[in-house]
C-alpha cells in the first residue's frame, strides 16, 4: 500500500522537482479554486510580501482522498522538512477524527495555526425555487428528491453542516440525506450550477465569486451574526435553526521538525494575521476573524479531535 501511495505522489505532484528558486512549499491539498487552494495561495503571497520568506511560496495542488494523499505524503516522505506547510481545515481534523485517512492520526503531523474562520454556507441554483433554509428543509420533509454536494467525503465537515441544519429543523433520519462528497468546494459548486445537485454545502471563501456573480443564491450562512461584505444572506439561527459551523482556516507541519522550527512558522503565520494584506483578503472572501498559532492551536485541536469523534458517534458515522 505504501508504495502505491508513493506512485500516485509522484505522477499528482511532478511540480516537486526543479524547485530550487522557491524555499518553500505549500501543499494544497486539492484542485486549484477551493478551500485549501485559496489558503496557500493568499498565506503564502503574504509570507513573501511581507517579508517572513526569502523567496515566493510554492503551491503545489496535491488533490485526492479528501486530503489523505497529501496527508500520506507528508507522513511518509516529508516527516522532517522544516520548508513544508499544507493547508488545513475543520475538514482535514473531521476525517481525521473519523478515520477517513486509512488509520491515520491527527498526532502525525503538527498543526501549526489558523488566522481566519469561514463561515459555512448553503448555495442552490439561481432559479432554484427555494429561497430560505426553511425551503430546504420542508422539501426534505416532503420527501422530494434533495440532494447536497460539498468538498469533504461523507460524513466529513461539509455534510456534518448539512446534517445539523436538517436536525435542527426536525428531521430525524439524517443518514437518509442524499449527499456528494467530491474534491474541493470548487467542484461541489459546479454540481449545483450545473443542476446534478439541489444545493451545495460548503464555505465562503470557496464560493464568493459565484455568488458575486449570481451564478448562485445563498440560503444562509452558518455564523453567529450576518457576515460583512455578505449582510444581504441570513444566519440559521434568523430562520430559526440554531446552528453555527464554521471551517476554520490553517496549516500544519510535518511532526519531526524541532520545536524551534515549529514555533518559527507559528510566528510567520501571527505576522500574516497581523498584516493589513490579511485583513484585506479576509473581508474580500468572506473570512471572520480567528487567530490561534503555536502550542495554543495544537491543544485546540486535540479537543476538536475529540469533541468531533463524539458527534459522528451520535449521527452514526463512528460505531
């Protein structure tokens, strides 16, 4: 199996070679337009603007297992590369927690901060007939062909969402919901555009610019309070749904790099959060702000680790 996995590094990350003017690399780990993809892109751009790397970041777009490929390769092949970061989510700790990563475990790597928290989101097709969560959820009811795509596996982050949105408005048999789990939330939003899927489940930054560009409607948005920039789409909780999911954005690193190797990219990633360029890509995409770097995240994550292996133990997708 080892060897497999190592095959299918070497033919999705050619891009690994001939890299010796970039210093560092940032492994996205899925097709370019997502989550994951913006993460490295808009961290690593700021990391060179503003002086924390000598050199530009590389992006290399490692897509495939919901991220287990990327994670296998940094376990197997890069456990000790102090120029290494991957973009990370409450995806990448959900599958973890959930085995989705053939037996791997959040402890194999080191996870290293988050600056900013995307708010979980709910999109139809613009001339989809429904206009509000509750739309959704009375179609449900009804027991008309409903179906989600979102960016993480079942029963990964994108589909808990979905799944606390339909339990909060009554329904009882959540594991009956029809959902796609495809790589990115790029290609989740192509399904619902394109009319394969009622509605896609995923976060802000992955679907701004469609609904900038009304290519899509928003039923809702996962967050305590109405987003800024975003103050025309409605919270769960003002449709009377009480759910707040949130899609944290960071990085981890690979586990044996020395502790003062650890704690130099917990403070690249503060000075990022820090800057004005960060402030500016966070309102443009729809971010809220939340910052934890260093020891402080890690312990963090540990608990969500926990908390989310409790959760999916509750829904059925742990025994």
């Amino acid at each position: 199996m080892k060897m497999s996995i190592r095959a299918l590094v070497t033919s999705a990350a050619l891009t690994l070679v001939g890299t010796a003017s970039f210093a560092t690399e940032c492994i996205a780990p899925a097709n370019p337009g997502g989550g994951w993809d913006f993460t490295c892109r808009q961290i690593g751009k700021i990391l060179y603007d503003i002086g924390q790397v000598d050199a530009p970041v590389q992006v290399t777009n490692m897509a495939g297992g919901g991220g287990g490929l990327a994670f296998a390769h940094v376990v197997n092949e890069r456990g000790d590369d102090p120029d290494l970061i991957v973009a990370a989510s409450s995806a990448t700790t959900t599958r973890l927690a959930q085995n989705a990563f053939a037996g791997m475990t959040a402890d194999q790597v080191r996870f290293v901060g988050a600056i900013g928290a995307d708010p979980g989101v709910i999109v139809v097709a613009k001339d989809s007939p429904m206009n509000s969560l509750n739309d959704l959820v009375e179609a449900v009811k009804a027991g008309e062909n409903v179906s989600f795509a979102g960016g993480s596996a079942a029963g990964g982050f994108d589909h808990l969402k979905v799944l606390q949105v339909l339990k909060a408005g009554g329904i009882e048999d959540i594991r009956a919901v029809k959902y796609i789990g495809v790589d990115g939330g790029a290609d989740a939003v192509t399904q619902t555009v394109g009319g394969f899927t009622t509605a896609m489940t995923g976060d802000m930054s992955e679907i701004v610019g469609f609904i900038n560009s009304g290519e899509v409607k928003a039923l809702g948005v996962l967050t305590e309070e109405r987003v800024p920039g975003f103050d025309g789409i409605p919270t769960a909780r003002e449709q009377g749904l009480d759910v707040v999911a949130v899609n944290w954005r960071g990085l981890y690193v690979p586990k044996d790099i020395t502790d003062e190797q650890f704690q130099a990219w917990a403070d690249k990633l503060q000075a990022v959060a820090d800057s004005a360029e960060w402030q500016e890509a966070m309102k443009a995409n729809g971010l809220a702000p939340f910052t934890k770097v260093g020891g402080d995240f890690q312990s963090w994550v540990d608990g969500v680790v926990a908390e989310t292996v409790e959760l999916s133990k509750e829904i059925g997708v742990l025994q």
